[in-house]
C-alpha cells in the first residue's frame, strides 16, 4: 500500500530525486507544507535568509558554480516580489536554479485574499518557464519540466508558484517517485556541429591573419577552458572573454590577454580592433560586450548552443554554428591539428606585440599612492589582494565599480569568478558568498562589495554568521553609489545628486552581528587582514576607507585603446 503524503512532502521528494540539495529562503504560512518536509529530508540543506532577494541571489550563485539548480522559496504577494530583481539576475546570466512560491488556496487565487499576487504573470519575464501547480496530481511533471527547462539549453531559472491546499493536503494515488531520477542522466547532453560545418571554418580560421577567440558566458557554463585554449596554443590565437564570460578561462595563460566591455580595457580593445576574423564562443555580443552595438567587427563566427542567440546582432558579418562551444573547439583543432604549424608562425609576430603591450598594460595601475590621504586606491586593492588570496579561492565581484576593478585580478584557475552582469543587480555578493560556502565548505571566497551594495544586503551579514566559512568580504567604502557619481562628476561638469552617504564604519555593524571585522586605511594593514582572514577558517569583513578620487571611467588601463 502507498503511504499516504501531502503535496509539499510530494515536492521535497521530487527535489530529492532530481538531486536538488539546497533550498534558500524565508518561510511563511504559505511555504510550511514544503519546508516542514525538509526537516525529514537529510539530504536537502535548507537556509534561510533575512530578505528573499538574498535567497534568489543565493540560488543564482549556486547554479553558477555548479551547473546545477538549488531552490529559492517564498510566501506569497510581498514574498514573492522581493524574490524578483535575484531572478533576473539568474535569467540574463544564464544560472540554472528552480524558483518556488506558495499562493494561497486554489479557488481563492485571483481573489481579494491576503497578499493576493499573480505571481505566474510576475515571473513570466525573467525566467525560462513558469506555471500554476493547483492540483497535486500534476505535481511530479510539471517539476519534471521545469528541471528540464532549468537544465538544458541556454541554463536558467523556472517558477513554480503552488497552491497551498495543493501541498498542505494528502496526495489521491501519489506517484512512484524514483530515487535517482532518470532525467539527471541527459539533461547536459549539448548539440554538435556538423562535421561539414566545421571544415568550413577550419579553412577561414587557417586562412586568417589575425583571428582572435572571444569567450562569452557560455564558456563557464560549458566549463570549456581546456578545450578552448588548447585550440588557442595549436594556432597561436588570443584569447578574450566578455565581461561576462571573465573566469571562463584563466587570465594567467600567455595567450589570454583580458575582459573586453563597454569600459575596456585599453588591451583588449586593441585586440578586437586588430583582428579580421572573431570567433565568437558562447557570446551573444550583447550591449555591454560591444558598447551597445557600436564596436565594429570583422567576420564572425558565432557558436551557440541556443540558435535563437546567433546573428541577433551583426547579422551581416555573422556565420552561426549551433553546438557546444567545448566540443566544438575539441572537434575544430582535430580539423585543423596536421595543418596549423604555418598558420601559429604566421601569428607569432602579432602575439609577441600583445603580450609585450599586456605587460604594458600592467604598468599603467602600478601606482601605490592614492591621492587622497589616509585612503587606499581602489587599483590597489585588487593587486595586493590576489598575492594573498589562495589560487582556487572564488571571487565575487558586486555591481558597479568591483567588477570594473577586477579586470585587475588575475585567475590562475577556471570557474572560479561571479558577478552580476546581465541585469546588473546590487547586493549581488554577499548572499553570493554565502551560497558559494554552502555549495563547497572548504572553498575559500573573496567578496568585493561597495558600501552601496552592502547597505542593500546589509542583513545577510548575520546569515553568513550563521553558515559560516572561509569568507573575506571587503567592503570598497567610499561613503557613495561610486561608479554613478563618477559618471555624473564626468557628463556632468561635477555636479552630483543622490549618491553620497554618510559616513558608516561597516567594520563596527559586522561585530554587532558577531563577525569579525576591521577597518583599514592602508595596504600594507588590508593586506594583513586579509591574510589572517584566510587563515582563520570563519568569516571575516574588512571596511577599506577608499580614495573617493579614483575614478573607474578615467582610469588610464580601462582607456579604450586608440591607433
């Protein structure tokens, strides 16, 4: 005889059997029947938060550093809503996770009841599928489909919104749910380009002067480092990443010379403009890769496993290949492989130039000395932390001026660097920390946070008290909306609005949640810091008092380079 369950028991064994372990979220009377479940379920962690967005945001950094889906849970109305702005950041990142709100009782959706929201119509544009669960016998498929949905293809975020009689009450013949479920075993499986398709562009990349690789997003989420840059070193190419893509493959390797976006950087504009043929792998050449449309390229070859992303945009230089872009570098070098020794001499004088400007590059933030007393220049920051962070250690820049900084980071491993970039969401790092540790205990983080995003993801701080891990966040303070002041400084004759703070000493409201936490107002003290941070197997915040000078739309390094 089956054993009797309810609809929320339903869910937490489907989560179970997809291989879901970890839910974040706020509990509400809605969620209870499903997270009540958790409780009997060892193998699934539960976290919760002190703000939903955190918990999307959470489930979005997940998805990123694993490839596989975590949930993010609410109550409904305000639940719900607050869960938004982190789904969009998982839905224009491409971050699988599987969004879950609790609605009210099913005949009293769409009805005046408490908190009352259409949340299917709420979430409809910022994720990959999204549908009503109001009777416990469609339960088992439509988590089915959602998982594959989240899964396949370009990765994203699905919704769930359930009805609370649908998992509060017993399930009539509740289906067989298998333990290991049987989807798990395909739902990575990517296209493959035609072999005839892929002689075709072997002949125009051995024909080239000057290609260059040019990796987007898609390189993360197809963990292609090895396969890409074994192409790169059979045929001398160099490599770049989007500003999205950044971590994709490891900044240290010779023929890997940086991020290309709308603010730089002075290198690899160069690069872009010097060559006659890009290929582009996994790169929608959205907006902030190209200066919104208006970088020129040459030829393009465009690889995509979504076709709907090639030739969106330069459709008149583009020549699209559907299929994985790992598969795709593997079966092009084999293409090419008896072939390439002329075509990698013919580069070397070409690559030689750029890495003696790549050294060039690194000069123009050697600079120490900030040039407001008592600060600590943002460049800085960046350079002096790499040399005490541990090498597979995450790092996780937030919205605005940290991510433009970190063009300065070096990488030496792949797949081990997040940020907000699609949607650009703020509060981005924090509650991305806390989940990094909750996917990997053992794996170190580096978050940058300005002052700005931390004041809107000031709570979690307690949560990662509570979690814990070996996270150093560093709050880049500069008592502002940094990166909007400066452009208002710059378009603006000086002028500035809604953007300065008074002054918060973030290291005193760290203790007050039980963190440890310092204040510093030189290098040599942060890098200090930031060492016995490392080394103290807890989480740690060090409040950076930076140069309000340094302006990131000035910076001679992220300068566009000029002939």
């Amino acid at each position: 005889m089956t054993e009797a369950i309810t609809g929320g028991q339903l869910v937490v064994k489907m989560l179970e059997s997809l291989g879901v372990t970890k839910v974040f979220g706020v509990v509400g009377g809605q969620t209870l029947a499903i997270t009540d479940a958790i409780i009997d379920t060892p193998s699934i962690e539960f976290v919760h938060t002190r703000h939903e967005n955190a918990a999307a945001v959470m489930a979005d950094a997940y998805g990123r550093l694993t490839g596989q889906p975590a949930v993010a849970i609410s109550t409904t109305g305000p639940g719900a809503t607050n869960l938004l702005t982190g789904v969009g950041g998982a839905f224009r990142d491409s971050s699988p996770a599987i969004i879950m709100t609790c609605n009210n009782n099913g005949e009293n959706i769409h009805k005046d009841d408490a908190q009352n929201a259409d949340h299917v119509e709420i979430f409809k544009p910022f994720t990959k599928f999204a549908r009503l669960v109001a009777h416990a016998s469609s339960v088992k498929q439509a988590m089915e489909e959602a998982y594959v949905n989240a899964m396949t293809g370009n990765p994203g975020p699905v919704h769930l919104d359930f009805a609370r009689d649908t998992i509060e009450l017993p399930v009539e013949n509740p289906p067989a749910v298998p333990d290991i479920h049987p989807l798990r075993d395909w739902v990575k499986s990517r296209p493959v380009a035609a072999p005839s398709t892929i002689s075709e562009v072997a002949e125009r990349v051995l024909a080239a002067k000057k290609p260059v690789i040019w990796v987007g997003n898609g390189g993360n989420r197809a963990e292609a480092s090895g396969a890409v840059l074994a192409l790169a070193e059979a045929l001398n190419l160099p490599v770049i990443t989007t500003f999205n893509g950044m971590g994709a493959v490891p900044t240290t390797h010779p023929l890997v010379f940086g991020a290309l976006s709308r603010m730089g950087t002075n290198l690899t504009t160069r690069v872009v403009q010097e060559a006659d043929l890009v290929l582009a792998l996994g790169n929608s050449l959205n907006a902030v890769s190209t200066s919104r449309w208006r970088l020129d390229l040459p030829d393009v070859i465009q690889v995509d496993i979504d076709p709907s992303m090639i030739g969106r945009y330069y459709a008149e230089v583009t020549t699209g290949v559907v299929g994985d872009i790992a598969d795709f570098s593997r079966d092009l070098l084999a293409n090419v492989a008896s072939r390439s020794e002329n075509a990698k001499l013919s580069r070397q004088t070409w690559i030689d130039e750029l890495q003696k400007a790549e050294a060039e590059w690194w000069e123009l933030s050697a600079d120490l000395e900030p040039e407001t007393p008592e600060t600590v220049s943002p460049a800085v920051v960046v350079r002096a932390l790499r040399d005490v962070t541990p090498e597979d250690a995450v790092l996780i820049p937030d919205a605005g001026n940290p991510g433009v900084w970190s063009f300065l980071w070096e990488m030496p491993v792949a797949y081990r660097y997040i940020k907000p970039v699609g949607f650009g969401n703020m509060g981005f790092a924090l509650p991305a920390a806390i989940a990094s540790v909750a996917a990997d205990p053992s794996m170190p983080v580096l978050a940058l946070i300005g002052d700005g995003s931390l004041g809107m993801s000031l709570g979690e701080l307690e949560t990662l008290k509570r979690v814990g891990g070996t996270v150093v966040i560093i709050v880049l303070n500069d008592s502002s909306y940094g990166n909007i002041r400066q452009e208002q400084e710059l378009h603006f004759d000086g002028r500035t609005i809604g953007v300065d703070f008074c002054g918060v000493d973030f290291a005193a409201v760290a203790e007050g949640m039980g963190l440890a936490a310092q204040r510093v107002t030189e290098v040599d003290k942060l890098v200090e810091a930031v060492r016995v941070g490392f080394t103290a197997g807890e989480p740690v915040v060090i409040d950076v008092v930076l140069d309000r000078a340094a302006n990131a739309w000035t910076y001679p390094a992220f300068v566009p380079y000029a002939n």
